[in-house]
C-alpha cells in the first residue's frame, strides 16, 4: 500500500470559522480529504456549533466539475446500490416519485447508495404525514410508489442539481448535464 494519497485515513486539511447555520454564531469545522477507492478523492467537513449544539456535516467531491445536473436511471434492484455523494448545496429528485428534496440551511451532505436516498425521502414524508395540510390520498398514494421503488419494482430516474458540481452518483450510467448552457 502507498503511503500518499491512496486510500488510508482522512487527512487534516484546515479548519474553518463560518456562521452557524442554526444561530449564526461562528463556530469552527474541521475538513479532512479522504481518498476512497472507487468514488475518488472527497472532503469531508464537520463541526459543532458551541452556541447552540448544531451539527455541521458535509460530504463532496474534491475536484468540482462546475454547476451540473446529474441523472441516473434506476432500472433493477440491482441499481439500488449504486453509490451517490450528495453535496449539502445539491437538491434532488425524482420526477416518476413526484418528489423533491430541496438544500435548506441545515441541510447535511452524505454519502449513501440510491437506496439510502429513497430512504431518507421516507423519513421526510413521514414527518410531512403530521401535517393537517396534506391530503393522506395523496400522501399513501406516493408512498406506495415510494415503497415499490425501494423493492426494486420500480423504475425511476434520480436527478440531483448541484450548483457547485461536487456530487456524484458512481456509475458508468451516470449522465451529466451543464446547468447552465
Ligand atoms: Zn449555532
């Protein structure tokens, strides 16, 4: 094994004082560069604010490609494990599921697979089941369609906007698009 740069354990890059997205108060990140086999070279931010407890976490690509749109068609079972990296700034959706995940101020970067994503798109309609404004037809409806995609009974396209170009879907079935031509 190489000692520099091939895999190994996040190196230390900097620390960073930005503002709390929470309270706005400056807190400190740390942000490591990690070589991960397969996905490539990532860095990894995290910190907690002293003010208020919030925890930062981001996770994105260390070479951006400029504002994208990145797409990927999931046609089996199988395509559920594709690996994605959602930088904190990239909305994602998926148009055949009528949902849509958009980047707020306490949004975290991750990385997980597609399915992991369907995952959290759960989580986010189950706390949308609570409010009186949504129709539950609608709502069981979608979820059922939610539910068929996760059982790989489904096909559906992930499309993930990501102004800073730093997120990924490791794929040779990944398509990538200019955000702005
Ligand atoms: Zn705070």
């Amino acid at each position: 094994m190489s000692s520099q740069g091939g895999g190994g354990r996040p190196k230390l890059l900097w620390k960073l004082d930005i503002d709390c997205p929470a309270c706005k108060n400056e807190m400190v990140i740390e942000e490591y560069i990690h070589n991960i086999p397969i996905i490539g070279r990532i860095i990894l931010s995290s910190g907690e604010c002293k003010s208020c407890g919030f925890i930062y976490r981001d996770t994105r690509m260390a070479d951006s490609r400029g504002s994208q749109i990145l797409k990927y068609r999931v046609e089996s079972g199988e395509d559920l494990n594709t690996i994605v990296v959602r930088a904190a700034s990239a909305s994602i959706e998926i148009p055949e599921l009528k949902v849509k995940v958009n980047p707020g101020a306490a949004s975290q970067g991750f990385i997980t697979t597609v399915e992991g994503v369907l995952q959290r798109i759960v989580e986010v309609m189950e706390f949308l089941k609570e409010d009186e404004e949504v129709d539950i037809n609608v709502w069981e409806e979608r979820m059922d369609a939610i539910n068929k995609a996760l059982q790989g009974k489904l096909r559906f396209t992930l499309v993930i906007r990501d102004p800073e170009g730093v997120s990924k879907i490791v794929s040779n079935k990944e398509e990538r698009l200019n955000m702005y031509k």
